[in-house]
C-alpha cells in the first residue's frame, strides 16, 4: 500500500524526533537517504540514455530503409 505523498514543512515534532536520535542513527539515516538520492539519479541518468540510444537506433533504421 503506498502512501500519498504529502507536501508540508516539517513540524515541531519531527525536530523532536530528530533530536531524541543517537548521533549513530540519524548518520545512518542520512547515509540512506542519500544512498537513495544517488541511486534514483543513477537511474534517471541510465534511463535518459537508453532513450537516446534507442532514439540513434530508431534514427538509423529509417536512413537504411
């Protein structure tokens, strides 16, 4: 089941929460969150490149033809 996504300022009680955490934890949830972000880039960037690719090929079947 996902869950909507939400747009909205943190709020007080998230900073609670963030600051109840054990430096330790909060490092690791930095750690992935931005091994997230990074593998999300990757994935648009391979993504973008399989289009053009596949747009060369396209390109070069209709000249051949």
């Amino acid at each position: 089941m996902a869950i909507p996504s939400c747009r909205f300022s943190p709020g007080r009680e998230s900073a609670q929460v963030w600051g109840q955490l054990d430096s330790a934890l909060r490092q690791r949830a930095i750690s992935v969150v931005a091994q997230m972000a990074f593998n999300l880039v990757k994935t648009q960037a391979a993504s973008s490149q399989q289009e053009t690719d596949d747009d060369h090929a396209s390109a070069r079947e209709q000249t051949t033809q």
